[in-house]
C-alpha cells in the first residue's frame, strides 16, 4: 500500500525556523516534491528531491533520505505569508505523485 | 504568464445532473492530470494524460466519471450522474514528463 504521514497541524512564531516532517511508504519511488497550498487555491511548486540530501532555494531547503523513507522542508525566517498547507508528494511512477492531507502551517506574530 | 485554466470555477447542482469540467494546460505541455480534493482525503489522482492519451484512470469511479482530451488544448472530466459525494474540489496540472506539475484554480463543486 501506499502512505504518507505528516503532521495534521503546527504553529510558529513570524521570524523564527521551522521543520514539516514527512514519512512515506510507496510502491515504486522516483523523486519526492513539495507544494504550498494556501487556503482557497491551487497548490503552487516548491521543491524536488530526488537524491539524498539537501537542496536549498532561498528561504526553504528540503532534505530527503531514501533508505529511510524520510523528507522534511525546512522554512527560515517565517513570515505571516508562509500561512498555508505544506504538501509532500512522492513521486511513484513516470510522473506520478502520491499527495497526502499535507501540514496546515499558521505563523503567528 | 502561462498558466492552467479551468471553467468552471464554481458549480452548483442537484443530485443526478451531469457536471462537465473543462481545462485548458499549458501550451506545449504533454502530460494533464485530474485531481480531487477534499478535506478528509487530501489530493486524490484521478486521472492523467500523455500526449492525449490516457495512461492512468485507476483513480477514477468508472461508472461515473469520464476523462478525455479531445485535442491538445482540452481536457474534459464529466460526472454522470452526480452525487453529493462528489462535492470536492477538482483541480487540473499539467507539465511535462519527469517535472513538476502546474495546478490550475480548480472547480469547486456542490452536489445538492
């Protein structure tokens, strides 16, 4: 079966760092991305990884470890725009992705 | 500014009408897909497209739903009859193979 777990909800603080966790299990594994959804409209692209390791753009990195079936985004210097879902998304076929419930982040002052 | 378009954005209708949703992708992209959101189950892959033709439908109830992409620039997903079950929010991305995919704004639909 397929399955991914990432947290339902966290809050944090405007300026301060945060980590969204996400473990999967799929049949097949190609890459995994991550996507920003903010209430009321469409998921918009953030990141892809596809080798172990982190990649960095900008304000947010993204770290994946196949072996252990493990991702996290990491966002710095939170800001109140950054209010919005976090959607992990292995990829598990040519161009399929597997989305789960996502992370609905709130940044508070 | 290339972008995905959907018609309609918001829809409200009674139980066992036909609701068809339109999706323009964006030019010279070769693979459209078909997702539903709802709260409880997230994004669900309905269907996907390459080059026009479908690879994945598995998704989809098939005695229900209809995918198809008439031509390059149209993807068409239809619900016959509906049922309030299918209140969601449908969205349609499109991209190319082995890259990212760029969601449209969705349809949200109402089955009363």
């Amino acid at each position: 079966g397929q399955n991914i777990d990432q947290p339902t909800e966290m809050t944090a603080t405007e300026g301060a760092i945060v980590q969204i966790n996400c473990t999967y299990q799929t049949s097949g594994f190609n890459g995994l991305f991550w996507y920003q959804q903010h209430a009321g409209e469409a998921p918009t692209f953030l990141s892809y990884n596809v080798l172990d390791g982190l990649e960095e753009k900008g304000r947010f990195s993204s770290f994946l470890s196949r072996s252990k079936g493990y991702s996290y985004l990491l966002l710095k210097e939170l800001q109140m725009k950054d209010s919005a879902s976090y959607l992990c998304a292995p990829k598990t076929g040519a161009n399929n992705l597997f989305f789960g419930t996502g992370t609905r982040l709130t940044v508070i002052p | 500014d290339a972008r995905v378009t959907q018609t309609p954005r918001d829809k409200v209708t009674e139980m066992g009408q036909e609701v068809t949703m339109r999706c323009q992708p964006i030019l010279g992209h070769n693979t459209v897909f078909w997702y539903r959101q709802t709260m409880m189950q997230g994004l669900e892959l309905l269907a996907y497209f390459r080059n026009r033709a479908p690879l994945d439908d598995s998704g989809m109830p098939k005695d229900r739903f209809s995918a198809e992409m008439p031509d390059a620039t149209l993807a068409t997903l239809k619900i016959q009859p509906s049922e309030p079950r299918d209140s969601a929010v449908y969205f349609c991305a499109s991209g190319f193979s082995q890259g990212e995919q760029f969601f449209g704004p969705g349809t949200r639909l109402t089955v009363l």
